[in-house]
C-alpha cells in the first residue's frame, strides 16, 4: 500500500464522516484527481472498504483494522509502475518479448501487469495498443504530460526529506546524531534553522562523510571570494569537531566554504551564493531547469534555499575534470524506489554530457536523484503546508527557541519561512501567508497573530485559527479554479429569446460549436438523448448527450427568468445548464456539479441564482455556498 492510500485511510478514519475529493486532496498536498486513482486503488485491492456518494468519501463499517499495516503487494506494484513508467516516456512502441526478458516474467504474467495499466491510462483518456508484437500508448500528449507529472509527485509520498528516509539510503552514517550535533550547536548559539534548510546540511555532511572513506587524490581547488562571518565559521567548526569525534574526516578549504554558503544563506538570509557559485554553474543550472520543465513537465526550484544542489553540481563538474571517481551505495535503492527522479538525473546527465562531453557515471546519477527528489518533495510540502513569518525581536539574546515549541505543535500544517527581529524586515520575507509576533504593530493586522515568548492556550488557538482561515482560502482557491474552468463568460446567457426546449438546446449548442467545446455529433446526440428522456427535473433542465465526449469541457448556463415550456414536462423550466464534458475532466466535472446542484436545490438559492444576470455573479453565489459549508 502507497503512503498517500494509508493517509486517506488515517485522514477518513479521523473523520468518521463525509468528506470531499478535495478537501482531502488539500490534506495530502495532491490533486483530487490523484485522490481518486488511490480510493479506486484501495477499492480494488480490498473489497471496497471506501464508499463514495454525492456527499464525498467515508470509510466502510467493514475496514479491517490491521489494514494499514497490510502490503503484500510491494514487488508486483514497483513492476507494474516500471511498465507503466516504461511505455509513457517511450518515444516508440516497445516489443513485448523485450519487456518480458528484461522483467524475467511470462507473457500471462504481463498481460495481467497490463490490465492494471489500461484502468490507469483510462483515468487520463489514454488507452493502450498492440501492433505487430508491441505494445504504445494512444491519447492526448497533454494527457501523458499529465499522468508523468501526477506519477512523479505520487512517487515524492515516499518521501525523501525526512531523517528516517536520508538514514535507509545511507546505512554506514547515524544521521540523528549529526542532525543532533547541528541543532544543538545552532541552539547553543541561539540561531534558527527550519526543517528543510536542516535536511540540506545534514544531507552534506552525510555525502561528504561517505566519500571521504574512498581513498582518492586531491582535486584541484576552487577559487572563491566569500564575505564570510566569524560567528559563522566558528559555529562550524564546533559542528566539525563533534562529528570529528565519531567519523575521522578532514575538510578541504573547499568543502568548508561549501558549508559556510550553506549556513549563510539559511541562518542571515543573504544573498551569499552569487559570491561563490561561478557564472557557468548558474547558467549550466538554467538550462537544466529548462530542460527538465520541457521533458518531465515539472519546475525545478533551485534558489537560495536549495544552494546545495548548486555546490553538487560544481564540485561533481570539478571531480570529473580530475578523474576522480565515486562508488553510491545507494545507487539500486535509488533507481528502484524513485525511478522518475532518477529519469530526470539521468536527464541532466544528458545536459551535462551535451554542454561539455563529460559522460556521467550511475553513481554520480544516483546522488543526483537524491537532490532532485528533496527539492520537489520541498516544493510539495511548501504548497500544501501554511506559511508564517516569526516576528521575535528577544529571538538571539534567549535560550528558550519559540519556533521551536510553534513547530512541535503544528508541525504537519506549518512551515516558518523567516525568524525576523523586527516587523520592518517583512518586506524582504518570501511569501508567506500569516505572521507570528511576539511584539504589537499596526501593520499587517488581519494577517497577524500575536503571541506570548513561552505559548500558552490562547495563543495556540490563536495560531491554530490562522491556520484554518489560510486553509480555507487555499481550498476556496482550488474550487474557484476549477469553476473557471467549466463556466465561461462567453456560454453564459441571462433571458435569452427560447421558443421552447428544443429551441433552447440546439441554439446553445450552435454556440458551443461555434466557440469550439463540442462538435456537430455532441448536438445531433445531445437532441437525441432529449427525446429519449426529458433532462428537466422541477425548474431546472441539463441536457447533454449519453455518452459522447465533448472537445472540451465546459457548462453552458441559460438563466430564463420568466420561464419556458420544456417538452415532457410540465414545469416551466428557468435554469438551463447544458454539460459539455470531455472524459479527461470527469471528476472534475463530479465535484464542481453536486455543489451546483446542492446549491439549486434550496429553493431559496434558486430564486436568488436565477437574478444572476452576469456571470460573475452567478460564480460567485457558487463560491459563496461552498465557503458556507467548508
């Protein structure tokens, strides 16, 4: 069982009630359309232990409580992923007697792996062919840009930047107790560093440790031009000297510099790396972004928060022109667990062979993997994770650390981005979407919480309701989103001239066609279907075809104030709203319709819906309703 699928179980079990794709997806840092394949997932494997309605998802009476801990399935799921991976990054089709040789499994044995990747490909109205003995993918290039990149977040829930996840890569190094050395000298001098700024430095010097029991000879220096601090260096020193004590190693000059960068930036927010990061790792950097974000359809984020990955590249470049050459001991596990991340080094390997002839080996691919896998694991965890400020003017001159007890405390749903002294540095903070003071201002009033140096209840329910108002906006962000999507400006009509039902839908029709959503066929069965069944129930009417997929996804909204007679019916109907709806967009569809038809269900919300005479309007008692009932 996936990470992700054990926390929609815990999330839901939590709960004991209806909840949304959606609410659950903010939960997880996901898409709703990624909550779904898990639920459908978990559904298949175990007998249907999650029930859908109109209302959500809710665990079933029947859940075996052991289930969490339940994976037999580990092997048969990392091989059907590598064919799934397999045929969506091929350029052409495979053979089915190569993948059955480099699997070491029969023909029935991957015939069953495929059944399982055509119910995955449909989710993205992809299908999977054979022709001539070999096996491709058919659809929509946007559709398989979005699978990948849904895939590659999928495999981030394994989760890279944790102590425990660093620790099973690398056996040989006790990664708490470096982690420990580093937060209490930190703490001895009263310096904060957050979580993911940690991870970096103890992902250094657990690297560096590991190279230096490989016996080479020394490379040739980098010059660099540092403004250094004294505070600083002495403050790594007294780490290198604790971690001494355990692992024998010795710093160049180079690798100490490496690591003033890194305290730097982190601890005084200065823009350190354009004193030792040359031209040629910056633009060499570029052009990796560019590539990646070309061929893997995600953006790598490689700022002054991640200057590691730019000290890597830098003395990797100077250890391949030195003819020095490393054993990664994590290099299977790595190619195993995180196969798109490791396509996407492998990708960068390309760049790096391409811009200077350099062939790269595996184990430098391997170390790679592991700074692209943190740097898009702290991508999602900063998306889904509310952002604050520290304002804490007492912050160097105490012992007592007050970002620390905030983390202890909201941990899962928080992330401090900034420690600042005084209010007046906000304005160079990153974004962020509340503040923490300890100290009273006039600025920034509805965006703050006030707090006490040691917290007590009142401040910890303070915070916590900042919390919740950010996540609800955040969620009202999604669903606005995602309404925009379907109801548009130009498909939205208020007291248009209908003769009748018939009237009605194919005019809107014409002008869905014109506009370019659906196409001659849509119509001709969109009529059809009308004369099969009346779409209308009560005032309302929403006609579409059977089963015919529109170009594109929309929902055309006609507003008839004073009524039309709808055939079949003998209601007047005054809403009419006409569902164009490409398969891709399916549950998306889902969700935004229960709330529409919700909302018009209330008598009271429909006459007040049918005064909408904009389209803004209109989109805005919708999103007034589903702010009411988050």
């Amino acid at each position: 069982m996936k990470k992700k699928e054990i926390q929609i179980i815990s999330y839901l079990s939590q709960k004991r009630k209806w909840c949304t794709a959606t609410a659950i997806a903010i939960e997880l840092g996901c898409t709703s359309r990624c909550v779904k394949t898990y639920i459908s997932n978990l559904n298949d494997q175990y007998n249907n232990i999650i029930i859908s309605s109109r209302s959500g998802y809710r665990l079933s009476e029947k859940l075996n409580d052991n289930l969490i801990i339940e994976d037999n399935y580990e092997e048969k799921e990392n091989r059907k992923l590598w064919l799934l991976r397999k045929l969506l990054i091929s350029s052409k089709p495979i053979k089915t007697a190569d993948l059955t040789n480099e699997l070491f499994i029969s023909f029935e044995t991957l015939e069953k792996d495929l059944l399982y990747i055509k119910k995955q490909l449909h989710n993205y109205d992809l299908s999977l062919r054979t022709k001539n003995n070999t096996l491709y993918i058919k659809g929509n290039d946007a559709n398989k840009r979005e699978m990948i990149l849904d895939l590659i977040y999928d495999e981030m829930s394994d989760s890279f930047s944790d102590s425990n996840s660093i620790q099973s890569f690398f056996p040989n190094v006790n990664i708490t107790q470096i982690r420990n050395i580093i937060q209490s000298t930190l703490k001895k001098h009263n310096y904060f560093i957050d979580d993911f700024s940690l991870i970096n430095i103890v992902l250094w010097y657990t690297i560096c440790i590991e190279q230096k029991q490989i016996t080479y000879t020394q490379i040739d220096q980098i010059n660099y031009s540092t403004k250094e601090n004294a505070h600083i260096r002495q403050i790594i020193q007294e780490i290198n000297a604790e971690i001494k004590k355990i692992y024998p190693i010795v710093l160049t000059e180079e690798e100490f510099t490496n690591l003033f960068v890194l305290f730097s930036t982190r601890i005084f927010k200065k823009d350190t790396v354009k004193y030792v990061i040359s031209n040629e790792i910056k633009d060499l950097i570029n052009e990796i972004i560019s590539v990646v974000e070309k061929n893997f359809y995600v953006k790598l984020d490689f700022n002054n928060n991640d200057v590691r990955f730019a000290l890597h590249l830098q003395n990797m470049l100077s250890r391949i022109r030195n003819n020095v050459s490393l054993h990664n001991l994590q290099l299977a596990q790595v190619k195993t667990s995180f196969p798109y991340t490791y396509d996407i080094a492998t990708c960068i390997a390309a760049i790096i062979k391409h811009k200077y002839g350099y062939e790269i080996s595996e184990d430098e691919i391997g170390y790679l993997a592991i700074h692209i896998g943190i740097n898009l694991e702290a991508q999602i965890n900063s998306q889904s994770k509310i952002r604050a400020v520290l304002v804490y003017p007492k912050y160097f001159s105490e012992s007592s650390d007050l970002s620390a007890q905030i983390m202890n405390i909201f941990d899962k749903d928080l992330l401090i981005v900034n420690v600042l002294s005084f209010p007046d540095e906000i304005v160079n903070c990153e974004p962020y979407d509340f503040i923490i003071s300890t100290i009273l201002f006039s600025n920034y009033k509805k965006n703050v919480s006030f707090v006490k140096s040691k917290l007590d209840y009142e401040d910890i329910i303070n915070i916590s309701n900042q919390i919740k108002y950010h996540k609800k906006n955040k969620m009202k962000h999604i669903f606005e989103s995602n309404l925009s999507k379907l109801i548009h400006e130009d498909l939205y009509s208020y007291s248009p001239d209908y003769r009748d039902s018939n009237d009605a839908i194919s005019s809107i029709c014409d002008e869905m066609i014109k506009t370019g959503y659906i196409d001659q066929e849509f119509k001709k069965k969109t009529l059809e279907r009308e004369k099969l069944s009346s779409s209308a129930f009560g005032n309302i009417a929403m006609p579409h075809p059977i089963s015919y997929p529109a170009k594109q996804s929309a929902i055309a909204v006609s507003i008839l104030p004073k009524g039309i007679n709808w055939i079949g019916t003998e209601n007047n109907v005054n809403l009419i709203l006409t569902l164009a709806i490409n398969d891709k967009d399916k549950i998306l569809f889902q969700d935004i319709f229960k709330l529409v038809t919700d909302f018009i269900s209330n008598s009271e919300n429909f006459s007040l819906l049918i005064k909408a005479q904009t389209c803004d309007e209109f989109k805005k008692m919708i999103i007034s309703f589903f702010e009411s009932n988050l």
